[in-house]
C-alpha cells in the first residue's frame, strides 16, 4: 500500500503562519498535520503501508524533504519527494508522483484531518472519505445507489446528497488512475482552468469501475487561524479520550496549573501561569504572568502579562500585551 500527499498548496489563508513554514507542517498538539494524516490513513486501511509519496511546492524551505522523510520513517515506510513547480489542479498535482502510483494506494491531500471508525473495503475498486454535512451546496457532494457511488456533484445548488468530499481516496489499482489523468494532461481537458481529479473518476466510473465510500465521523479542516486553533482543540479532545498523556516530564512549573486536555512541549517554563484547557505549547516556550486556552502556541516562543483566547502564535515569537485573540507569525514581536 502506497499514500500520495499532494501538498503544495501556499497556505495562504493560514498567513502569517505559513510564511516561513509550509502549512502541512505546521504543528497541531506536537505534530505536523501532515503527520497526523498519515498517522490516521495508516489506522484505516489496516495494511502495511511501505512507500508514503509527498508532493510539496517549489518554494519549500530546503530542510521539507527531510522533516518528510522523517515522516515515513516514523511508520516504518519509504518516503519519495515530487515537486509540482506548477499549480495546474487536483490531478495534476497527483500526477507528479505518478512513479507511486501503481497497486493499492491512498492520495490525501494534506489540509484535512479526520477521525473514522470504518476499516477500509480493500477489494472495491476505490473509495471516497466522505462526511455528512448540513450545507453541502459548499462542497463536491457523491450520490449513492445500494451503497455504490453513482454520481459527483460539485456544490450543488439543490440537495443532491448531504455526502461531501473529505479529499481522501483508495484506489486498488493506482496505474488505472495515473492513466486516467495522464489522458486529460494529454487531451488538455480542464475545469475552471485546472486539471481535476473529478473528472478522472467520472472517466473511470464510466468504465465500470465502483467507487464506495467510507464515511468519517469527524473532519476537521486546517484552512485558516480561527479553524486551525478550533482543529487542535479537538484534536486535543481526542487524545483525552483515549487516555493519551500529552504534556511532557521535562517542564517547570511555578505557581503554575495545567487543565487538560493540553498538549505541552519538552523544556516548557510556567511562571504564574494558567494554561488550558484546549491549549498546545511547543517545545522551549516560556509563559509568565498568562493565561491562556483555547490556543495554539508553537516553539521557542515568550509570552508574558497576557491573557489569550483563540489565539495563534508562531515559532521563535515573543508576545507582551493585552489582546486575545491574537494571530501573529513566526519571529514576530509585539511588546
């Protein structure tokens, strides 16, 4: 079993955040988002899974490919970098680890997180994550017939299927894909200017291939700073629930509490601070004089005399005021 990661995506409705570190790698209770993806994939289709294939963007910073490769060597897998140098879609983006796609493989583009309780139907053709939603005029909905997917509607103006398009899909031969999408780069067939992967499973579909799918129950989106601090906050619920401790033995407290669920890095300084509930705090972070919940916080940063709700502050940041709801980057510094 193989997973593609198209993720070159710029982030840029996560700036500033995204500016210095690209968003899948930017870190929700400890790990990179992407981490998490892979993490839960792996959960899912219960197989080995032996070669993870990632396709970042070509402006990258030079030490991506091997934070990635530590990724896939964290589950026991082969890690290949592709760059797409241009954003020409969906498929395209797929394409450029087109040497990945043969056999059984999953491609999940990596600004989505999920939880799910189904074990993946490895002998269907394909599956489509999905998840229910209430306005699913904002999405690509699937249409469903005794459990086989029969149509995919892009954001419907009328109810079609309340069954929206999560960006996760299994495929069982990952060359009929390929051969599928190399024929619209051929052909030049595009949608609103873009090569869509859509369009390829329509193509596939008509051939008689059978999609299913594989319903999540929780699908939380990276997209921009209010939903990616309300993302750690559940991710964080989560981790709670199943009994996970996520603050780390080598912090220092003084006149200090934690209320869980937090998740709190190696070598973290509280002085007169309370932190939580729903809070991350990277490693080397120091909090004086605070309180914050319901943040995400990442390394090396100074926080002092502040009292934060809602609030996403980037790496190496020193922070000293009275706003909440903050949203600054990395080596920023408001004092």
């Amino acid at each position: 079993m193989k997973i593609i990661v198209p993720m070159a995506g710029i982030g840029s409705r996560l700036r500033p955040h995204t500016l210095t570190i690209p968003k899948p790698l930017t870190l929700i209770a400890g790990k990179p988002i992407v981490q998490r993806l892979v993490e839960d994939i792996v959960k899912v289709v219960d197989q080995k899974v032996d070669e993870i294939a990632f396709v970042i963007g070509p402006s990258f910073p030079k030490d991506t490919e091997e934070k990635l490769m530590n990724i896939a060597k964290s589950l026991n897998a082969r890690g290949k970098v592709f760059v797409q140098e241009q954003a020409l879609g969906t498929a395209h983006a797929i394409q450029c680890a087109k040497e990945s796609l043969n056999g059984p493989c999953v491609v999940a583009f990596a600004d989505t997180l999920f939880k799910a309780d189904f074990s993946l139907d490895a002998k269907a053709d394909g599956a489509i994550w999905v998840k229910k939603v209430e306005e699913p005029s904002a999405y690509g909905v699937v249409k469903l017939n005794n459990g086989i997917i029969t149509d995919f509607v892009e954001k419907p103006k009328e109810f079609v299927s309340d069954l929206a398009i999560i960006g996760i899909y299994y495929f069982k031969k990952g060359e009929i894909v390929r051969d599928e999408i190399q024929y619209l780069l051929d052909n030049n067939i595009k949608e609103k200017g873009e090569f869509q992967l859509t369009n390829a499973l329509e193509n596939m579909k008509q051939k008689g291939l059978q999609f299913v799918p594989g319903t999540v129950s929780d699908w939380m989106d990276c997209g921009n700073k209010d939903i990616t601090v309300e993302t750690n906050s559940r991710v964080l619920q989560f981790a709670h629930q199943e009994g996970e401790n996520m603050v780390s033995e080598n912090i220092s407290l003084k006149n200090s509490k934690i209320i869980e669920p937090c998740y709190i890095g190696d070598n973290v300084i509280l002085i007169n601070a309370t932190v939580g509930p729903n809070v991350s705090l990277g490693d080397n972070c120091i909090v004086e004089n605070a309180t914050i919940e319901d943040s995400l916080i990442q390394t090396n940063t100074k926080i002092r005399n502040a009292k934060l709700n809602k609030a996403m502050v980037g790496n190496n940041a020193i922070f000293d005021g009275n706003f909440s709801s903050i949203s600054i980057g990395d080596y920023s510094e408001l004092i």
